[in-house]
C-alpha cells in the first residue's frame, strides 16, 4: 500500500514541452542536436523528468524559437 497517506505525486509538463512532445521526431531530433543533447534527454525534458538545468534551459529555447517561427 505505498502512498496510503500522501495522494500520487503526477508530473505536469509545461505548454512548451507539450508542444515539443507533439512534434514529429525528425522535428525533435533536429531541436535536439541545435539544443546540443541527445533525443532521449530531450524527450525525458518533455515528459517532465528531472535533467540538467543547461539542457533544460537550451531546449526551452530552441522550442520557443520554432513556435515563434511557426506562428510568424
């Protein structure tokens, strides 16, 4: 019975790592290596798992960058 007590603890991505999860893979991949990381950090950074701080902050970046592109 682990977490009897304490309610799920559930990880809530941001809107731009739903927007990164959305992306198609070659979309990801290509964000990835201009972020300088490889795809599995990069995905574990979408799903909301704990990486570095430099990667994290790279990839916000990046993806902030392409939905500005996008919607521009």
């Amino acid at each position: 019975m682990r977490g009897f007590l304490e309610p799920a603890l559930r990880q809530t991505p941001n809107e731009l790592q739903s927007a990164y999860s959305e992306m198609s893979r070659g979309r990801r991949s290509k964000l990835a290596a201009a972020a300088q990381t490889d795809l599995v950090k990069a995905s574990q950074w979408a799903r909301g798992d704990a990486v570095q701080p430099e990667v994290a902050t790279a990839l916000e970046a990046q993806v902030k960058a392409h939905v500005a592109k996008k919607k521009g």
